[in-house]
C-alpha cells in the first residue's frame, strides 16, 4: 500500500531545509549545491522519493521513540541520495573540454604544447622523434593569404647539402624581377660545381686546416657568381643523362677521400689536386660549360652576369644577432659552413634583427635566412615551424636565450631557406618560406614551410638583403 502523499512533502521540506543552510552546503559541498540547482537532479530527486518514503516509514516504526536519531537519519540519507543523484546528473554528459594553458599568477601566458614522440619511416627504417600536436595551432591556411615577393616555384634538392645555394640562387631570381631584368631561372649545380673547386683549393693551401662539407653560405653564391659568372638552369643542369634527381652522396666522399689522402701524404700541389677535383665532379655533374648561348648569342657564363642579368652583387648584405661581438660592428659568422670565415656579418641586436627581416618584406624585399631546423617545433609533414612551450615561452625569447642555445649548439646553422611572403594570424606574424629541403615537398604546401614569429626569432641566425632594404640599419654602422 502506498503511502499518504503528505509524507513526501514532509521529507522534502526537511531536505530543503538542509538546502538553504548555506553556510553548510557551499562550503562542506559546493558542487553538491550546484547540482541541487540543475533541472536533472531535480528530476532524479522526483523519481527517489517514493523510495525515500517507504524507507523512512520503516525507520519511523523502529525508532518511533527516538525522534532526535530519527531525524538525523532523515538529513544523513537524503545527502547520500542527493549527492548520487548530483554523481548520476555529472555522467550524462561529456565533460567540457578544458584549454590547457601555461599560467603565471591570473594571468594566462599561452597555450600548453604537450610534448609527444612521433614515428616515420625513412629509407626503410623506422625513426622515433619528439614532436607536438600541431592541430592545435593556428596558422594561415593557404599560401595564398600571404603577402608575397616574387619568385620562382619551389625546387627540391634531394640528396644534396646545397641548400646554400638552393635559397640564395632563388633569393638572386627574386632580386632580378625587382630589379625590372625579367624572369630567369638560373642553375644552382653551376655555383655549387665552382664552390666544390674552390673549397678543394683552400683546403690544399691550408694543408688542410680548412672545413670541408657541403654545406655553404649565402654569401658564397656572391663570390663564386663574381669568380666564374652564372649560367641559366637549361645550360647545366648538373644531372647526367637519364638521372632526374640530385644524389651527391658519392660525389662527396670521392671528393673527401681523395684530400684527406692529400692530407695524409702531404701532398699539397695545389694545381694537380683540383685538377683531379674537377675531373671527379666532372664525372658525377658533368662538366660546366664555358660557353652558352642566349637569345641567339653566343656568350661567357661570366658575359651572361655581367651583360643580361647584371646583378648589383656587392649591394647585398648579411646580418647576424650575437653577443660574442660589439652591436653595430661586423665580424666572422662562427659557424662550420663559413669555411672562409668571411666577416662581412653585420652584427645587430635581435629586435633590429627580426624587424629588418619583417620590414624589408613589407616594403617587397625577399630575404634570404639561414638558421636551425633540427627542432621538435618544426615538421615538414604539418608544414609549420614554431617554437613549443616546452622549449621557451614566446615571451621569454631575448638576446639572452638566443645566445644561450647558439652556445650550447642547439641553435645550429644546419640549413638556408628563402622567405618570400609574410601575414598576420591571430597575434602572431607569420612568414611563408621557400624551402628546397624534402621535408617541405613532404608536406601540404609542396614546397613551402609556415615559419611563426618566435621560430625566426630563436631559430634563425643570419639573413641577406638588399642594402637599400636596411638603410637606416647600415647608418648605424657608418655612426660607427
């Protein structure tokens, strides 16, 4: 038999007595008071009463002489019930997703990059590397909401150390369609064929104290351009017949071998070593020509610099940020790959730096950079570069901290890219990179890489302009 409807009402006026105990419920239960107020556990409290009461008219006959135990255990089992059914009301639905920030007092300073460790298979084998989840950030879409420079599609290198020149012979095509010369494409293979003598040479005369890899600097391009001229990509490709991708692996180590048994033999007849250099990339690019032909004229490659693309070589200059030299001085870039340790680096502090970089695109310059990109923050497979939260805030990013991992090397000059457009998402600016490495023809934007403020901040260590783009820049050094 089902009891009098009065004996509910009782029970449920003594659970909201409980209720408005304020003092109570907020501060022994808060989320318990919460739940009291959603229309869910309203409805599951409905549905528990009847069981309530029938419950509670057993007590009362038990206990019908001792009020006061009866009354607690009225109030003791209505918590219990009210905090299950405020349980119950919390798994009806998923939990809200929460944005996982980095937070220094009240204040929220960025979001938190966790980070994870990453899987993919390369030349057969697999290779584990740390990462992040890069879905989470936001970044522009598309090339094309970039403001762009012009320039030629993107190239890749393959299996080749030549992204030196790769950046700088873009960076050059970009300069001559500025400069109203037209559109050419210009070959890298030629420089890097001239660039493989020259170094072979300085390594002679050193006995060999002098680097030797194949990597370069954009510089360099400028010199060998000045020494041997330049040539259109058509006239040298730098490919035997029947190869369609670059592979120097071989070519370098016939090369190493051989002037390391100079060295070993001390053998320093600088005449007779590169010509044998010569002869062993002769036999992997094939042999340059001394001679092309342009619109029907017959020319010198250095006639082809000098008459058709006529490039103001000596006006481009190169900057780096470092605290080993006085601001406002130039001086030796110490990195391996200036293996002339030219010091034609203008040094300036980062802020100068990185805008320099910012306003000479604005004002439709291209920059060539060069810096480090062994980074977890960097993917080719996502085509973006930024620096994650478990490296260094973007706050936090100084003269200090760039210094710190330049010294320390793990800020180190591994490759050159060409930056030709730049936008603005969200509070970050953003720069579009031309790349020739594989990981950027990997990835979405075939070709390209979405660099992030803080990544060219930290990871970017010298760059090259046109002078007229950081004139007021050069005046500094000429106060000087």
């Amino acid at each position: 038999m089902r009891p009098h409807p009065a004996e509910p009402a009782v029970l449920l006026a003594l659970i909201k007595i409980l209720i408005q105990e304020e003092d109570f419920f907020i501060k022994k239960s808060p989320e318990l008071a919460k739940i009291l107020k959603t229309q869910v556990a309203i409805e599951i409290i409905n549905d528990v009463f009847y069981i309530l009461n029938i419950f509670f008219l057993e007590v009362m006959m038990s206990f019908k002489n001792s009020r006061g135990l009866f009354l607690l255990a009225v109030c003791l089992s209505g918590l219990l019930i009210l905090s299950s059914a405020g349980c119950k009301a919390e798994k009806q639905g998923p939990a809200p997703v929460q944005k996982t920030v980095i937070q220094v007092g009240d204040k929220e300073i960025q979001a938190k990059d966790e980070a994870i460790y990453k899987t993919r298979e390369y030349n057969g084998h697999k290779h584990e590397y740390l990462s992040l989840d890069f879905s989470k950030i936001d970044h522009p879409a598309s090339v094309s909401e970039f403001q762009q420079v012009f320039h030629q599609p993107p190239l890749r290198q393959y299996n080749t150390g030549t992204c030196w020149c790769f950046s700088t012979t873009s960076f050059l095509e970009s300069e001559l369609k500025r400069l109203g010369r037209g559109e050419f494409k210009l070959s890298e293979m030629y420089t890097v064929y001239w660039e493989y003598v020259e170094k072979a040479r300085r390594f002679i005369k050193e006995k060999g104290n002098s680097f030797l890899g194949e990597g370069s600097e954009h510089n360099a391009v400028f010199l060998r351009m000045k020494q041997y001229g330049a040539v259109p990509a058509s006239a040298y490709t730098g490919l035997l017949p029947g190869r369609t991708e670059h592979d120097h692996s071989a070519l370098f180590k016939e090369i190493s071998d051989y002037l390391e048994f100079c060295k070993k033999n001390n053998y320093w007849d600088e005449e007779k070593a590169v010509a044998y250099v010569k002869l062993i990339l002769n036999k992997h690019l094939g042999e340059p020509p001394a001679e092309i032909e342009y619109n029907g004229q017959k020319m010198t490659p250095k006639d082809f610099l000098d008459k058709v693309l006529r490039l103001p070589l000596d006006d481009y200059v190169s900057f780096m940020s470092f605290k080993y030299l006085p601001f406002y001085t130039k001086g030796e870039y110490k990195a391996p790959d200036n293996w002339w340790h030219s010091q034609d680096y203008y040094n300036v502090p980062l802020d100068e730096f990185y805008q320099a970089i910012v306003q000479a695109l604005k004002n439709g310059y291209s920059v060539a950079l060069g810096g480090d990109v062994s980074e977890p923050g960097i993917s080719g497979d996502e085509g973006l570069a930024i620096v994650p939260s478990f490296d260094i805030l973007p706050a936090l990013i100084d003269q200090e901290a760039r210094e710190f991992r330049f010294y320390n090397n793990t800020s180190t000059d591994d490759h050159a890219i060409h930056c030709v457009g730049l936008t603005q998402k969200g509070d970050h600016t953003w720069f579009l990179i031309k790349d020739s490495g594989a990981g950027a023809h990997r990835g979405p934007f075939k070709g390209y890489i979405l660099y992030r403020d803080d990544f060219v901040k930290l990871k970017m260590l010298v760059f090259t302009v046109h002078k007229d783009a950081v004139a007021d820049l050069l005046k500094k050094f000429e106060q000087k």
